[in-house]
C-alpha cells in the first residue's frame, strides 16, 4: 500500500485527506468509496483502513520503484491498453463485464474504464499485492478526476490466479457481453522456476504429452498460454471478446489445439506490434482478439498489423489436416506436404559444452575453461553447430566433442580401464555432470549423453539449422576418416553413400522444398525448424518435379570432385530402387509419427 500511495499525484492525495477527514471505521470507508470509485471492499480490513490513514501523512509520500520482474513482468504502458480498448470499439463491441486475470499495475482496467461506458461490473486478479493496492489507488485517482465517469461495480483479488476459481464470475456473468482482457506473464514455467518464483501453477502435463516429450523440452509450456486456456475455459461460451497480449508462438500454439480443444470461438487475429518500443523487449508478439460463444469450425487465425487491423497481411492454421504457417503459399505446395521417406534426427545433447566441446592448438585439445587437456584421441570427434552451417558444404570443423556413449543408455564404466585419460577427466570434473538441471538425465549412467545412436555413425550428413530463419542445407562430410557429428540445434539425414547425400541436398535446396518450408514454418518461433516440420517434405514427390538436370544444376556451387558423385544413373538408382534399409527407415517413420500425434484425426505437424 505505502508503494501504491506513492505513485499517486498530490492533488490526489490531498482530496483524499479531505475525503477521509471525518471518517471512523473501514466499513464506513468502504462504503464511502465504493459511492466515488466502484470499488468493493476496497480495504480488506481495519488493519488496512488504519495503515492507509497513517500513509496517507505526507512524511510517507516518497516515491519508490515498483518493478517485479521475477512474476513474468511486463507491465503494458497506458497508451497500449488504451490503443487495444480502441480497436474494439471501432469495432462496435462495447462489453458489460470485464475480466482480467493478472492485471499488474491497472493499466487495461483503467484503460477499459475510460473506453466503455456501459460497464456494469469489473472483475481483477493479481497475486503482488504491491500492484493490487496500485492499481486501487490509481482507480480511485481516475474517478477522483473524472467524478461523471460511468462507475461499474469494481471487484479487486489479491490472489493467484492458478488457485482462483473463476466459476462464480462464469456463472453470474452468462447473460451479459464480456471482455477478457489483458496481458499475462510472458514466461515458461521452466524460467520461473529457474528465477524460483512462487508465480506458477500447480505443475501438470497439461497438454497430456507422452513419454520423453513430457520431460523434455514439448513439456514446458508458456505461462502465458496457461491463462488463456483458464479464460477460454471459463468464458468460451459467453456473448463477448477475448482480447490479449501474448507472444507468437502462443497464439500459434493456441490455434494449433483449437481442433482439440474445440473452444466455441471464431475470428481468431493477431495483431503484430513492436515490443522493442512499447517493452524494450525483443520477442514477437501480438493482440491476440477472437470473438466467444460462436464457434466457425474453421481453424484460422488472420495476421495484421496492429496498427491496421482491418488489412489481412497472411493467415495461418489449418488447411485439412495440415497445420501450416501461410495458407494462400500453402495451397501452391500442399503437393509436396507428406511424410519424407527418411528419418530426421537431431544432434547430440550433453548440456555440458565447457567439459564435452573442445577446440585444439597446437596438438592439444583446449576446453571451454582454456584448459590444456591430453586425451585419447579414439572417442573425440568433429563437432559441427548451427553457426557453421552456412555453406553447401562442411568439410572441416571448428571445435570437437568427447562422445562418451555410442547409443542412449549405454554404461560407461568401460571408460576407466579403456580411456584412462579421458575417465580422470571428466571425473575431475563430475559435478558440471550432476549439476545438469533436465530429468533426461536422471538415473542415466554417468556422463551420459543424448541425441546419439547409430544414425550418428553415417560418414555423410544433410544438415539444417534449426534456429536460424532461412531454411539451408548443408552437406556434412567425413573429417579424417571419422563421421562429424552435430550439436542439439541441428537436424540431419545420415547416409553411407555420397551419391544419396548429394541428390537428397539438391532436392532439399530446391525452390520446391523452400516454397514448402516456407508455407508451413513459423519463423518467428525460437527454433523454426523441428524434426517433425521436416519430416513433411516428401523428397520423392518434389524430385518428379525438379527432374535430374534441375538437380545437377543446384550442385554446380559444389567442387567437381564431389558434385560428380552425382550421376544420371544414380539418381535413376536411387529413385527406383525399393531397398529394405529405405523401407525400414520409412516404415519406422510412420510409427514415430503415430507415436507422437496428439489430436485423434489431425496429424501433429509442428
């Protein structure tokens, strides 16, 4: 309350003293000021009544500052919320009720005040209670301004909003137009555990993901998109608009379970806007806005500017069953969308780079602490990251890594009498091992690696990126008789034969392929390119298009003694042939796909 009191203006402060000259008791407060600003209950208690008349003494009155950035914070400036409480009234929505579930310092409640003049009630969660008590004061400052200001009943908890029930705000409200507003925490469980915030919900697979997917990376969900789901639970089937600030990738992921969910909403747009200027922050993000209680059955979601929402830039959801990033670019190559006959694998994760990447000088392997280090040299091998994939072709590495398995699970106790040098090493420093924070890990032999098998082992490598935003391929050779392997921010396509490598690069860096990749990848998204978005390209399908001379032509970059490799009869060879390694592989393909769906009849896509 003392932090609140003293972000208020003066003039406030001293029609409040005046207000509050002649009055007793917190009842007779709270009723006094329900009559000025709407509020109820505005103080708790006596205890709060009596602590607001003694801060309400000009000693008190210094201001401080009020960030909280360990809850998720960004706070939204008054000229955002005040911008988006615009856009829905040119579009004739004036709602009755409000809801905001994290309202922080007040600004789209104050906002929402100012804008809609047939509100009959407001409804507000916040958790830090710093912010519940700002954000009274500054509702009490906007009435104690503007006294002709249409006055809705003003309900404020200072609460969680993972333990809130919403039930009583769902039921009371099922008559009257509503707007769930605002802008929730853009954070990941994970990073508020990290920050080790109180801030979370009760930890749960709440998108009921499956065996490795719930520990790892698919298990951690955005904060974010948690408290959109709670509000389309509780309001989906009123009259009314939801209208919130959320970051891309949650609206895509939104969108992406809309046939799961089935939520009776339509008019689904994201508004883009620039976070550096109204956040400082460099994440992308819009005004997520679809209409309730009114369902199309049609999964999309139009993409505008915030600063011109009627002009529809792009689109994206689901074409059929096919969940794709632009769906007027989709429909030009929708043909090649299908399942590639190969699988693609990520790299090695070992989440320990300062032990396990190496680079060398002079003869000696050097650590990421510039440790000189004597190993042998039988398990060290060439390392290729996502910031060296940026030619046709990689012969040659930056840095090395220690492989201290073959495949995932293997014991490593083989280390000590076979790799002596190698076992006092890495014991030496066996706590950056233990200290490893992902559950992969747990009950795993020492030094355990992951993203490692016998697919690591092929001598030739078709190799993406998976963080950067142009798609493209790279072919990863043999360096000194040895297979290079790849980091957990790449995907590849092993081969033991260069001639397959070769025409699988050429199909893949085709116009095809791109075009396709294009349609079908979020490249705002931190990693656009997953193993399952690539497992959509159907190699065999682009190839009848692009034909053998459009293919030989796309390696001309390459030297002639490799690009040679490449023949008419081999590319007849490798399209006609039926082998049991390319069955095995594909049918293996299929069952990792029906493995991970999620949706019964949509097919997983991202």
């Amino acid at each position: 309350m003392k932090k609140a009191l003293q972000n208020i203006k003066l003039s406030t402060l001293d029609s409040l003293r005046s207000h509050f000259h002649h009055i007793q008791t917190f009842k007779e407060a709270n009723n006094s000021l329900m009559q000025l600003c709407g509020i109820n209950d505005f103080f708790r208690n006596e205890h709060d009544f009596l602590l607001f008349l003694e801060l309400l003494e000009p000693k008190h009155i210094i201001s401080e500052d009020m960030e909280r950035r360990e809850f998720g914070d960004f706070q939204t400036p008054s000229i955002l919320s005040d911008l988006v409480c615009s856009i829905l009234l040119k579009e004739g929505f004036t709602p009755e009720i409000v809801v905001e579930p994290t309202f922080g310092k007040g600004s789209f409640i104050i906002s929402a005040l100012k804008a809609f003049q047939k509100l009959k009630q407001v409804y507000g969660v916040e958790i830090y209670e710093p912010y519940f008590w700002f954000t009274k004061f500054a509702i009490l400052e906007l009435f104690v301004e503007n006294p002709h200001l249409n006055k809705p009943s003003i309900f404020l908890y200072c609460e969680d909003v993972f333990e809130f029930d919403f039930s009583h705000i769902e039921k009371a409200t099922t008559k009257e137009k509503v707007l769930v507003l605002g802008n929730p925490p853009w954070v990941t469980n994970s990073e508020l555990s990290t920050l080790n915030s109180s801030n979370l919900p009760t930890k749960s697979n709440f998108k009921s993901y499956n065996g490795l997917d719930a520990i790892t990376g698919k298990g951690n969900f955005d904060i974010g998109e948690y408290i959109i789901l709670m509000m389309l639970k509780s309001f989906a089937k009123h009259c009314g608009y939801i209208a919130m600030l959320a970051k891309n990738s949650v609206i895509k992921n939104l969108i992406f379970d809309l046939p799961k969910t089935n939520y009776d909403i339509s008019d689904m747009t994201a508004l883009r806007f620039d976070t550096k200027a109204y956040f400082n922050a460099s994440v992308e993000a819009s005004l997520f806005k679809c209409r309730l209680g009114r369902s199309s059955h049609e999964y999309i979601c139009k993409v505008s500017l915030f600063d011109s929402p009627n002009v529809v830039e792009s689109e994206f959801g689901w074409a059929g069953r096919k969940f794709v990033s632009d769906v007027d670019l989709y429909h030009d190559s929708k043909a090649f969308d299908g399942t590639c006959p190969f699988i693609w694998r990520q790299g090695i994760k070992h989440d320990c780079s300062k032990i396990l990447e190496l680079e060398t000088m002079d003869g000696k392997y050097i650590n990421g602490f510039n440790e000189e280090l004597t190993l042998e040299d039988d398990l060290i091998f060439a390392l290729i990251k996502s910031s060296d994939i940026q030619s046709p072709l990689i012969a040659k590495p930056r840095k090395f890594t220690i492989l201290t398995q073959k495949k995932v699970g293997e014991d490593t106790k083989y280390l000590e009498n076979k790799f002596p040098n190698i076992y006092k090493y890495l014991t030496d420093n066996i706590r950056f091992f233990t200290e490893r924070r992902s559950s992969i890990y747990k009950g795993k032999p020492s030094f355990s690696i992951f993203g490692i098998g016998e697919y690591s082992f092929k001598p030739y490598k078709i190799a993406i990126s998976g963080l950067y935003k142009k798609p493209f391929f790279s072919l990863i050779l043999p360096y000194k008789n040895k297979p290079m392997m790849l980091d957990d921010t790449c995907y590849f396509l092993g081969f033991d034969d260069i001639s397959e490598a070769l025409i699988t690069l050429a199909i893949l860096n085709s116009s095809y392929t791109q075009d396709l990749l294009r349609a079908i990848t979020f490249i705002d998204a931190k990693r656009p390119y997953t193993k399952d978005m690539l497992m959509r390209i159907n190699l065999f399908k682009i190839a009848d298009y692009l034909g053998f001379e459009n293919a030989r032509r796309l390696l001309s970059n390459l030297p002639d003694d490799i690009s040679q490799n490449m023949t008419r009869e081999e590319w007849d060879v490798f399209f006609a042939k039926d082998g049991k390694e390319q069955e095995e592989q594909f049918q293996y393909s299929l069952f990792e796909k029906a493995s991970n769906r999620q949706h019964p009849t949509f097919t997983q896509s991202i």
